[in-house]
C-alpha cells in the first residue's frame, strides 16, 4: 500500500493485521530495545515490535545489516548512518519505508484508521481555509474521511520536516491543500505550504512539501518525500 506512494528508489516493508503480527511479531529485540518496552501491555510490545522487523527488513534489502531502532530527539527514530526514512502503526497496520540519504532529503509517512476524527480533533489541527476545503471535498467524495486523511498529511510532513529543521512544527504551521484525486479511486496527492521558514537544501528555502495519499484497505496512508535540491 505505502510502496506505491514512494519512489522507486525507496524500501517500503508492510504488515497487516493478525497475518502481520505472526510474520513479524516474534523477531527479537536487540537488548535496548527491550529495556524501552520491559513494561508496556502487550499491544504498545507488539506494535513496537512489528514496526522495528519491518525496519530491518526494509535495512537488509538495502544491503545494510540489521541494528537496533531507538527513539532520538522527540522520539523520532534514529537510522543507520547514511540511510533516512520513517516508521508508522496503527490498529492492523505497521509499516517502515528507508532510502538512501543520498537519494532522498527527508520521508515522513504515517497511517491511520479510515474514520472519522473524534469530535472537536479537526478544529485543533486545521486552519479555517483547511477545513474550508475539506468541506467542499467532503461534498464531491463523501466517501473519504478527509478529516482524518489531512491528520495524517500533517503527520507525514511534520516526520520529513524534522530531522531536516530539529524544531517542532505545530499543526497550525503547514497549510495543506489535498487534491480530490480521481473519482473511483482512492488515490491523490496534497501540498503542504509551510508558514514559517522552511529548511534549506542546496542553498534554497523550502517553501512547501509535496506529500500523496491512498485510501485502502480500512486505512488511509499518506507519504512525504523531500528530494535534495
């Protein structure tokens, strides 16, 4: 599903579900990874664990051996040296995406449930004029939860925003324009304008990130790719 958002030179690893979780839940963890989860209740263990083989899966078909994934600054994960990329999990899904950083900049990718936000979740995360056009999207395709699809946009930038900047950047921080797509398919694309100063690469300022989405499965996914400049 993530693979077909990304870019060829990408390595994208996927789990889905109870066939997931056996495929990929008893791999060991490395000892400090352990120590991070010696107390979590069995579903914080098992999605940690899946996500982390997905990530070493993703490391071993780029030909680098498989190490540890431990959170770094604001819990973002640390990769092996010359490689970048993102993790994600939610219920029924987990997924890793790793590149080489001299093919890609930054990634960010997250995934959700397709449903509805909780009530009040979109009026703290999105500008007036976001959810101006979610509205109007909502009456063309009704059948995508665009609120919940824009969370998600915000999540991915805010995962290829960071270990570019090591700053935070609040949801009120990007203004994301998400395209319809095509009518019968559950795939589109979205811009995200950034209003504060962006990173630089390559001696120019990033003004915005280009992200895509899918809607699949009971899931939606949305991935940014940040290419050097």
């Amino acid at each position: 599903m993530i693979e077909e958002l990304l870019p060829e030179s990408v390595v994208a690893v996927e789990a889905f579900g109870e066939e997931g979780v056996r495929e990929f839940g008893d791999a060991p963890l490395y000892p400090e990874e352990e120590a991070l989860v010696a107390r979590a209740v069995p579903k914080r263990r098992r999605e940690f664990t899946v996500v982390r083989s997905c990530a070493r899966r993703a490391m071993e078909k780029l030909g680098v051996p498989p190490q540890p994934v431990l959170p770094g600054e604001r819990g973002a994960p640390q990769w092996p040296d010359g490689l970048t990329g993102s993790m994600t999990h939610c219920e029924g899904y987990c997924a890793a995406a790793l590149v080489r950083a001299a093919d890609l900049a930054a990634l960010g990718m997250d995934a959700e449930p397709h449903e509805a936000l909780p009530e009040g979740v979109l009026k703290a995360v999105a500008l007036p004029a976001e959810q101006e056009r979610l509205a109007r999207l909502s009456a063309r395709r009704p059948e995508v939860h665009w609120d919940r699809l824009l969370f998600s946009a915000k999540e991915s930038v805010y995962k290829a925003w960071f270990p570019l900047t090591r700053k935070w950047l609040d949801f009120s921080e990007a203004d994301i324009d998400v395209s319809a797509g095509t009518d019968g398919e559950g795939r589109g694309t979205f811009r995200a304008r950034l209003l504060v100063p962006g990173p630089v690469l390559g001696g120019h300022r990033l003004g915005h990130f280009d992200g895509s989405w899918t809607v699949r499965r009971g899931l939606v996914a949305t991935t940014v790719t940040v290419h050097h400049r």
